[in-house]
C-alpha cells in the first residue's frame, strides 16, 4: 500500500520525464479525424472529449484510487455528496427503496430527506449492527443498501461480510463511506462491498484544501456514472484539485498512522475523565464492536467522539476554550479538528431523530491532527478544567 500510494501503478510503462503528474486543465480535446470523435463521445473508443466528463490529470488520480480500493474504475468528482448522490441515484430510481444505517453522515441523511423523495425514491434507517434487522427491513422494491463504517460521529462498526452476503442473495448493491478509514485502513470491496465513495476532501487529500470526492466499483457502474449523472449534473473535479489529491496521497500512509496514535492516546485519555461520561472510538476495549474492528479494519482511525457530562452548555464552553485545537466542520487535517455533531454536521436532523441516531447535546466529535499528542491532549486538559470550573464543581484535580 505505501509503494502504491507514491507509484502510479497502473500497469503502463514507466515513463521519461516530470515525476510528478501535469495538470492539464483544458476543456476541450481535438481529434485526428471526425470518425475517431464520433468513437470517442460513443465510448467505442477511450478518451476525453470535453472537460465536464474528465481530464488527463483527474484520469490520473481515478486509476490511482481504483488501484487503492482494489476496485475496477474509480469516479473522481467535486466533493463528498457528490459521491454519495451519485452512487445512490446510479441504482435508484422512482419507486425504489434504499436501506440506510441509522448512524449516517449529517449530509447523507440531509440528501435523502430533501431530495430522495423529489426522485420518488423512499428510504428505511435501520440498526444494521444486527443483519436481522435488514433482512426484516427489505421490500420488494429495495434496489440497494448504504452503510458507513465506522459511522459519523459515533463511529459504529458494521460487519461488511455479513451485510454482503445479504445484498448478495437478494442481488442488490451494498455501498459503503470508507471516507473514516481511507483504503490505509479498510478496503470494503476485498469484504464483499460494490461500491465504495469517499469524501477526498478528508483523508485522501489531508490538507484542507480541496473539496471532492470519489466512487469506486465495478467499470461499467462508473462509466454509467460518468456519462449519464456526473456529466449531466456538472459535477466533475478540477485538475488542479485532482493533482492536489494526487499529492497528498504519497503521505497518506505516514498521516493515517499519525492520526491513528493520536486518536487513541487521546481516547484513552479521555475514557479516564471524570467530566466525560462515554468515549467513542473503536481502538478502546469499552467499545461495542471492538472485536469486530480488530479484524476487519487495519488500524481504529483518527476520530473520537465523547460525550460530556453538562450536555450543550458544557459541550459549548469545552470548544470555547480550546487553544490549540479548532472548532470546524471537517476532519481529517493536519490540525486537530472539534465540531459539535447536534447543532453543526448532523443540524438538519429533528430532535426526534438525534436521539434516535444517538446524537446528545453533549456530544463532540474530534478528528486528531498530527500535532504533537501530548500538546493535544494538554490543550484538551486545560478546556476540562475551564469547564470543571464553570460548572462550580470541583471533579477532578489539575495536574
């Protein structure tokens, strides 16, 4: 994996000349002749004939995450609802229905409230950590299942190969987030997964400067996807965002290791505290599918959610005084990243459905950075104790 990170790996030759990938940011491509046009826009021919269905440099980081995933064709485009949107409607259509893990993503959950049942399409949450559950949950117009594991944000693990020998016998697509995990850490086509999107905004890229992402299965799901939803709804990257992608992929490795020991000292230390009252992350014993994350993931990732004890008001003042750590919407950066899941990523929920989805006030999710960890973990140290002391308790004791 580190070697295919940094190497194209594409089966061509090696070629003279610049190492890294040009960025060709042309919109229009010229032909020899008008038959090799015609071939082309076709698709009896490979090759880019107009801007809004690819690039040479996007084309570049498309074989890469192909080759990453283990898949046969991946699909790059402009951010991580882009993917998930594509991935759905490429199997859905009016009338159809789609079983979703109940522990989804604030944005996918967004998409198929608003804008699922504007396509005729209906959907089911379900408890996918128990198989029966989708088994029960299935109708005779199910056409797909989507799941995320772990979830966002509070990083539930969902057994893929057991999920996949369900969609298997009822011959429908599972399609899977892997944006937590990168292909560094899971790869859910190896598990039986058919498709697999990402928010490259996250991991893949790792610098908080680019927005897209990407989807990853078999080529003519993707060629379907390129030409009859990508290209009609404008959705395709940037060769410059594709380029940054590709460079941030030589380090993904050496990051997601950084992110992965971050993550878990922090959560150790936080299981420990007097002012939390759960932690959240697949590398603790505590954790419900901790097993299961053992076997089926190569390293727990870099995200911990807890819950605070004193709810929003506490939650509020936490991330207030935070110095070294940041409040934002994102993860997966250099930085060590806060938000606060009710009222940021996951606001468009109803109250009903946060406690369902089990989404307290109190909850904040944390994306570990590649700081120094003793750093973090002092700065979360000091924002405790700002806490403890407004709460005018005295819970613990400041080392």
């Amino acid at each position: 994996m580190d070697t295919a990170l940094i190497h194209q790996q594409n089966g061509g030759e090696r070629q003279n000349g610049a190492v890294a990938q040009a960025i060709v940011p042309a919109v229009a491509y010229s032909f020899a002749d008008c038959d090799t046009a015609i071939d082309v826009v076709s698709g009896k021919k490979e090759g880019i004939y107009y801007g809004r269905y690819g690039n040479s440099t996007l084309r570049a980081v498309e074989e890469k995450m192909a080759v990453l995933e283990n898949g046969e064709a991946a699909l790059g485009v402009g951010s991580g609802m882009a993917a998930i949107s594509i991935a759905l409607l490429a199997f859905l259509k009016q009338g159809d229905h789609v079983i979703v893990t109940k522990d989804v993503y604030g944005g996918t959950h967004k998409f198929l409230t608003n804008l699922a049942p504007r396509f005729g399409i209906s959907f089911s949450y379900v408890d996918c950590t128990n198989v029966d559950h989708i088994l029960r949950a299935m109708q005779s117009n199910t056409k797909a299942v989507y799941i995320e594991t772990p979830s966002n944000p509070l990083l539930t693990v969902l057994d893929i190969e057991a999920v996949a020998k369900i969609t298997k016998h009822y011959n429908i697509p599972l399609i899977i987030d892997n944006t937590f995990m990168s292909p560094y850490l899971q790869r859910p086509l190896d598990l039986g997964a058919d498709v697999v999107v990402h928010s490259a905004t996250k991991y893949l890229n790792g610098h908080g400067d680019v927005l897209a992402g990407f989807v990853v299965g078999k080529a003519e799901h993707i060629q379907f996807m390129r030409q009859s939803i990508m290209g009609d709804l404008g959705q395709v990257l940037s060769a410059w965002d594709a380029f940054l992608i590709l460079r941030g992929l030589k380090t993904l490795g050496l990051r997601v290791e950084r992110h992965c020991h971050n993550a878990h000292e922090i959560a150790s230390f936080l299981e420990s505290h007097p002012l939390v009252e759960k932690v959240f992350y697949p590398g603790l014993e505590c954790h419900p599918q901790y097993e299961l994350a053992q076997r089926q993931m190569k390293g727990m990732g870099g995200i911990v959610s807890f819950e605070l004890k004193g709810g929003l008001e506490a939650a509020k003042a936490f991330m207030d005084a935070l110095q070294l750590s940041m409040i934002s919407f994102s993860l997966g950066d250099p930085e060590t990243l806060v938000q606060h899941p009710a009222t940021m990523t996951h606001f468009s929920m109803s109250d009903e459905e946060k406690t369902a989805a089990g989404i307290t006030d109190g909850l904040i999710r944390l994306s570990a950075g590649l700081e120094s960890v003793q750093d973090i973990m002092a700065d979360l140290e000091q924002a405790l104790a700002v806490v403890n002391q407004r709460g005018g308790k005295l819970l613990w004791e400041t080392v």
